[in-house]
C-alpha cells in the first residue's frame, strides 16, 4: 500500500532554515515508511488513529512537547505515533475533565 506520507516518492521535502543559507529545500527519507515507499495495512489504521490524536491535541492547544510530558513519553515517540509509525495509544481528553480542572483552580 502506497506510502500516505511520501504518496510512495520515498522522500519527503521540508524547508530548513540556516542563519548562514537562509532557507534551503531538502529531501528527507521519509519517516513513516523509512524510504520503502509503501506501508502496511496495519500502519495504514496506525496513520488513521494518530491523525485523531493528533486532531485532538491540536483542538486542546498542546504543543508536542506539552501533549508527551502528559503522557508521560517522550516527545519524539509521540511523534513517531501521530505518523502511525508506532501504534498510537488513544487517550482522549475529554471537554467535561477540562472543564472540570478549570473550575477547581478558580
Ligand atoms: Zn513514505
């Protein structure tokens, strides 16, 4: 199954900025497929649930070094997770324990 990262090219492409260069393109091994192009089926349902995640902590204004200090893991696991490169751990926040925290602080 085509890689949904790279779209199968393998590479994907970000902009580095270098004081001494200023902005530069460069091609990085893809991360979720690590340069194969193709992912599983089961990665395919991990990249699925990690956008979740992701929308999640996204709604909720956590950065990811924020959202991994929660969950207690590290920031570059959480990120392999929102990739689907590792199975996500769902662990959903949900509105009422925010509110519920907010009006305990007050
Ligand atoms: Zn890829």
């Amino acid at each position: 199954m085509k890689c949904p990262n790279c779209k199968g090219e393998k590479m994907i492409y970000g902009i580095v900025f270098k004081p001494e260069v200023n902005e530069r393109i460069v091609a990085l091994t893809c991360n979720l497929c690590d340069g194969k192009g193709i992912i599983t089926a089961q990665q395919k349902k991990w990249a699925v649930d990690g956008e979740r995640m992701y929308q999640d902590r996204i709604t909720r204004g956590f950065t990811l070094r924020l959202e991994a200090r929660r969950k207690g893991i590290d920031a570059s696991v959480l990120s392999d997770m929102e990739i689907g490169k590792i199975k996500p751990v769902w662990d959903p926040v949900t509105k009422e324990k925010h509110e519920d925290k907010n009006r305990v602080r007050k």
